[in-house]
C-alpha cells in the first residue's frame, strides 16, 4: 500500500491520493503508492517489519518525524498507529521510548 522511498518524488507529494512510484532501489522498480496525506487520513495505521536490518530505521522512524529522509516516521493514523514488530527489529528502539497517547 506504501512504496515510499527516501526523498523521492512521492515522499513530496501532497496533492494526490495515490502517486506512481518509478526506479524503486527495490524490486519491482515500478509501483503505485498512496501518498502520505492519504495515509495520514486512515483512522489506524499498521506498519509491519521484522529482521535486524530493520532495527535502525525502526528507532529512527519512532524517534525523529522527518518523514522526507525516512517516510515511515510521516505515516501515521489520527487514532492509532500500530508498529508489529519482531525482536530484532525493535532491538534499538530506546527503553525511553514512550508512545504518544492514542
């Protein structure tokens, strides 16, 4: 549903509700995606990762909103924003960390 990448062209996008997504560093290299403010305007928002290459993003994500260097920390819900995680993905999210109330 998301294909977002890092200072791309959707991650700027603010206009439409759904953006194509071209030359993705991952396959396959064309995509659709909703747009941020889409997404923003969901009542719940799931984002789902798992494995240790994931851990740094996670951290990052859950503690910095600069959703242009990395999209995930802009995708939130207006009621709730779900993180299903594994262990190693969540291994370097701080013990300080605290949710925002839902």
């Amino acid at each position: 549903m998301a294909s977002i990448f890092p200072d791309s062209p959707a991650v700027h996008e603010k206009q439409h509700p759904v953006v194509a997504v071209r030359n993705c560093p991952k396959p396959p290299p064309t995509r659709i995606s909703l747009t941020l403010p889409t997404i923003r305007r969901a009542h719940e928002v799931w984002l789902m990762t798992t494995g240790e290459a994931k851990a740094e993003a996670v951290a990052t994500a859950l503690t910095d909103t600069n959703e242009v260097q990395l999209p995930a920390a802009g995708a939130t819900g207006q009621y709730k924003t779900l993180w299903l995680l594994d262990t190693t993905a969540a291994a370097k999210v701080p013990n300080t960390f605290t949710p925002p109330p839902t």
